[in-house]
C-alpha cells in the first residue's frame, strides 16, 4: 500500500510543470481507480509498514480522499484558466492528500495526531491564498484556533496514555477504566470540534463561506470525517468511562442538530445553508459514534462517506453559480431554472440525496444510526423525528428557492453548464447512489 503514497509523492514534481494541471488531474483518479482495486481483504488492517496499516474503517475514508481531492482539480479549472499559482494549488491539494493518506492509515496515536493536524496547514492556504472576501483571514484564524486549541490537550493525553501502557500502537491499546475525567473530556473533544459538534461549530460555516470551492469540498468531504474517524479510533481506550459519559454528548449532538436545522431555515447564502446542514448531518454520526455498537460505528461510516459526496457536490453547484452570477444570495439565484434547466436537474439530483431519499448512501447511513441511536435510549425518537424531518424542510427550501420563482432582472445571459460541469457533478452523484446496491459493504 505504501506504492500509492509513492504515487501522489512523485506526482509533486510535475506540479512545476507549465500545463501539467490536467496530466496530474488524470494521475490522480489513475491513482484512485488503483487504490480502489488493491483493497484485497476486508476483515483485518493491512500492513502497509510497521506503523501504517489500512483496514475496513480507513480504506472506505481514503478512497474517498482520493476520489475528492481528483475532483478538486476538475472543479477549480479556474485556477488554471487564470493561471492563478495553478502549480502551487496543484502541490497543496496533493501534500493535503498526502497527509489524509497517513492519518487515515496510520496505526500509532501519536503519529494520527501529527498527519491529523498537518492536514490542517494545505487547507487554511488554500482559504488564505485563494478565497474570495478579505474576510478570508478571519475565517482562517478561526479555523487554526479553534482546532489546534481543543487538539493541545489531546497531545497531553497521548504523553500520558504512553507513559503508563508503553505504546500507541492501536491494536495493544487497553481500556484505562475509570482514569479521572478529563482524560475522557481532553481524549475525545478534540474531534468533536473538528466534526464539528454544536456549539464549537462556528468555525466551519465562516471557513466554507470564505474558502474557494476545493477547500469547501475538501473540508465538507474529508476534513470532517477526520473527527469520526478519531473517534472511532480512541473509544477502545475510553469505552468504560464512554459507557457512564456518553449520554452528554450523544444528547447535545441531537438537539444541536435540531438547532442547527432551525439555522438553516434562515440563511439566505448558498454556501452557509450548505454547511450548516453538514452540522446537523454530522451531529447524527457523533450519536452513532457515542453509541458504540456496531450499527452506529458502520452507519456513521456510512453517512460520513455519503455526506462527503452529497455536499461535496453541492457546494459544486452553489459555486457553478457563483461563477455565473457573481453572488451566492438566494434572493439574487432565484430562478434558475429558467437559464440552467438541466443544471436543475442535477440540483434536484443532489438535494434528494441530502435529505436521504433513496437509493443514496446517506439513506443506508440514516436507517443505521436511527436504529443504533434508537437501541441506546428509545426517548432519543423525538430528536431524530426533528432533524429527518429538518433536513428535508431545509433541503426543500434551497432548491425551490434556488430553481424556481422569477429570477433576477439584472442578469442578463448564463451559460447553460459546461460538459466538465456535467461530468463533475455526474461523478459525486453516481457513487453516492452505486454504493447503495452495496449496502451490506458497510454491515459485514
């Protein structure tokens, strides 16, 4: 396995080539189709080296990585239009690669920490160097603190994990009991405020309002899942203390994300809409996730890989729009269905699977933490009737929005899409529904 992170290595070079942007474009998903094949067992981690292995959990989360950071390119061909450092994006998108790559397969705690926050560091150049409003600065200081502040005691934790069992090396770890509180608090909120959870989720709707479109849909896609990954990961070492403790967080997750629904019904940017839903789908996974059974762990998985897909391409269409039109307001993108008819087509494509209708992945996801979160406490149902229902209210309410009405007198002439649009747009929708027929991938 470490051949593919050979492969991405190598491609940095050829960033610094004049018009290499579309040769990398196609190495890139050559490389995907490549790791897609190679996942060669499902049952236990493969080894990549002594402190790198790959498993059911992280090869499903690098995939998507992969998949994600190959559509970047195809997405912000403006970049490269305007030749705007286009060699220098193409080397962030593929060192931020590179760093997903190694925290999602890494095996020691330690090193997970490091790739975890260096994945930080591509993604807040690409808000700063190539965002849109001068207030890109302040989202990015955001998103540096409020991570790098929760993830400070972590570190801590990590010493003093290895300081009493000798290793970080995941699969030796042992549950420490009932060690004292903080331990548990420090352990597990670091990847609550990158999943990000209510109330410390204030950094994500600035960050994807400021950030082009490859640094909303690398951080919608990825990013994110980055905290239920860790999660997933810690709980073997907290699962005593998880079982007293976990109800707090599992019921601020759920009526955060009621809350964060009843934001959405108000905002009148595309982008902030868009993230703010990925809040409330996320508060779902962080109450699979606390459940600690089977269902939750594999549904969250599958929610986070459907959510990547689903909002990644959302953010795709919002910033196709943005191109047209200059603006992200709902009052000014209303009607677009008279200029983009089939760009609404899409439109509808990917808000159904944003609000779990089927055959999307975020349907199979759903169902699954709607039974785990419901076999935890059966009282939780009136959370969960609320951000279903939500979801698709606010959904609803983007795309008639967005598609109908009468539109904007002061536009005057809209391209109808362009074929890599189409393309783009075909190529996050297909797998999201696709990997619905493979339903029993997540629940082996």
């Amino acid at each position: 396995m470490l051949k593919f992170i050979f492969m991405v290595v190598f491609l940095i070079p050829l960033c610094f080539l004049i018009n290499s942007w579309w040769l990398v474009h196609s190495l890139m998903f050559l490389s995907s189709f490549f790791f897609m094949i190679f996942c060669y067992s499902y049952c236990d981690v493969n080894m990549i080296s002594y402190y790198f292995g790959v498993d059911y959990f992280s090869f499903m989360l690098i995939l998507l990585s992969f998949w994600i950071c190959s559509l970047m390119l195809t997405a912000s061909s403006s970049v490269y239009i305007s030749n705007y450092y286009s060699g220098f994006f193409i080397f962030m998108v593929l060192f931020l690669m590179i760093m997903l790559y190694c925290s999602f397969s890494s095996l020691s705690l330690l090193s997970f920490y490091i790739f975890f926050e260096s994945s930080l560091v591509p993604t807040l150049f690409l808000i700063l160097g190539w965002g849109y409003q001068p207030e890109r600065l302040q989202a990015g200081i955001y998103l540096i603190f409020y991570t790098l502040v929760a993830s400070l005691p972590l570190l801590l934790v990590l010493f003093n994990v290895y300081y009493f069992s000798g290793t970080l090396y995941f699969p030796l770890l042992l549950d420490f009991g009932s060690y004292y509180l903080m331990f548990y608090v420090f352990m597990i909120f670091a990847f609550l405020v990158k999943m990000p959870m209510f109330l410390v989720h204030l950094w994500l709707p600035k960050a994807h309002v400021e950030a082009p479109i490859s640094g909303s849909m690398i951080l919608a896609g990825v990013l994110l899942k980055l905290g239920g990954y860790g999660i997933f990961r810690v709980m073997s070492i907290i699962s005593f203390m998880g079982v007293s403790l976990n109800y707090f967080w599992l019921s601020l997750s759920l009526m955060g994300g009621v809350i964060v629904s009843f934001i959405c019904f108000r905002q009148v940017d595309l982008k902030s809409l868009i993230a703010y839903s990925s809040v409330a789908h996320m508060s779902m996974v962080i109450g699979g996730l606390m459940t600690m059974n089977w269902w939750g762990c594999m549904g969250s998985l599958s929610l986070m890989v459907g959510h990547g897909l689903c909002s990644s391409g959302l953010f795709c269409l919002s910033n196709i729009i943005y191109e047209r039109l200059g603006s992200r307001s709902l009052m000014i993108n209303s009607g677009m269905i008279n200029f983009m008819p089939s760009m609404a087509f899409w439109w509808f494509l990917l808000s159904s699977s944003n609000m779990a209708a089927p055959p999307s992945l975020n349907l199979v996801g759903e169902l699954s933490l709607l039974n785990s979160i419901m076999s935890w406490s059966s009282y939780m149902f009136i959370a969960l009737i609320f951000i279903s229902f939500f979801s698709a209210v606010y959904t609803l309410y983007m795309y008639s929005y967005s598609q109908h009405g009468s539109y904007y007198s002061g536009v005057f002439t809209c391209s109808l899409g362009y074929f890599r649009e189409y393309h783009l747009l075909l190529l996050h929708w297909l797998p999201l529904n696709i990997l619905c027929l493979k339903g029993e991938y997540f629940f082996v």
